[in-house]
C-alpha cells in the first residue's frame, strides 16, 4: 500500500504509460498536470512527450496518505486490523490510523480543478488531463460529482494507467460535470470514447 511514498514505476509501469499516453495525445490536450509522485509524473511525462506539451505538477495531486499503513501489504493490514481496509472501502469519511479520508483528499484536490477552470476561462472541448493516483482519482471524481458522501464508494478502483473523463458544462452560474468514461484502458479506449 504505497499512499504517498514516493516510488518508481517498474518496467510494467513504463510500458503502460507509454501506451496510454499514445492513446491519449490522440485526443489532443491542451494542458497536462500532475502530481509530484515520481509514479504518476513519469506518466505524465510520456503523455507530454507524446503530445508535446510541458507537464505542469501539484502536491495536491497526491495520492491518498495512508498514515500507518503506507508501506504495508494488505495482507499485513488485514492482520493488524481485520476488517479495517472493507471499512475504509466503504466509508469515505473515514481514514486509516494517522491517514487521510477520501473525503479529506477532495477537499485537498478541488481546489485544482478551480484554479484551472479559472485559469482556462475560454477552456473549449479539448481536454486537460489531470495525471494522479486511483485513490485521488475516485475522491475528486465522486466530489466533482456531487454524489452523497455515502455513496463514494460506488465509484470502484482503477486500473493501473487507466483513465476516467468527465465534461463540464454550466448549470446557472455553476460548473457541473458528466461522468463519460470510468476505467477506460488503452486497449479498449476506441471502444468508449
């Protein structure tokens, strides 16, 4: 359970990154940003080779801090606390001893999406990707949104450079999003979007 330590893709991880990031630059961004982990940077890296764009970083991008259990294999946490990872699935309110919540890491990662969407005032169709971790991935998603706390944990776990799209569009003066794609991969990528 790697939360915020801060390590390297393996080969695996390279090779997947690479492949995503083809499938992607085909879309056309305007704008990657990612979060300072060398994992999902280096991800980012090979979209922005392959799209030519610089890669922008942010902390709060960061993946899920897991307090005790960073560094733990599940099978570890499960023996320490039986039953501690189903209730931290299911409950986004709540966090791992000296962790974050899901709650805590959208509060943490919303102000991203703001500042771009501010930014990026004429933002047309084409999109910018925001390069970050499943854990980040799922909180944001489900905050943008605005489902009920409670069902959080319908938005299941990511595949490893897998990606989730969303829209926006305005409802009155307030930004609102469209769930497009959850879990996409590249091998099925033409299939979804």
């Amino acid at each position: 359970m790697q939360g915020q330590l801060d390590t390297d893709l393996s080969d695996l991880g390279r090779a997947q990154a690479k492949t995503a990031a083809q499938a992607l630059a085909e879309k056309r961004p305007f704008a990657i940003v990612a979060s300072d982990l060398r994992r999902a940077h280096d991800t980012a890296l090979a979209l922005g080779d392959h799209a030519g764009l610089p890669v922008e970083t942010d902390r709060r991008l960061r993946e899920t801090h897991l307090g005790d259990w960073q560094g733990l294999t599940h099978t570890d946490v499960d023996a320490i606390a039986p039953g501690a990872r189903a209730q931290w699935r299911d409950d986004a309110e709540w966090a791992p001893p000296a962790g974050e919540s899901r709650v805590d890491v959208a509060a943490r990662s919303l102000p991203v999406v703001q500042e771009l969407l501010d930014r990026h005032e004429e933002w047309g169709s084409d999109p910018l990707v925001l390069v970050a971790h499943g854990g980040l991935i799922a909180a944001l998603t489900a905050r943008l949104l605005d489902l009920p706390v409670d069902r959080w944990p319908v938005l299941g776990g990511l595949g490893n450079t897998s990606w989730v799209q969303l829209s926006g569009h305005r409802e009155g003066t307030e930004q609102a999003w469209r769930l497009d794609v959850w879990n996409a991969s590249a091998s099925v990528a033409s299939d979804v979007l």
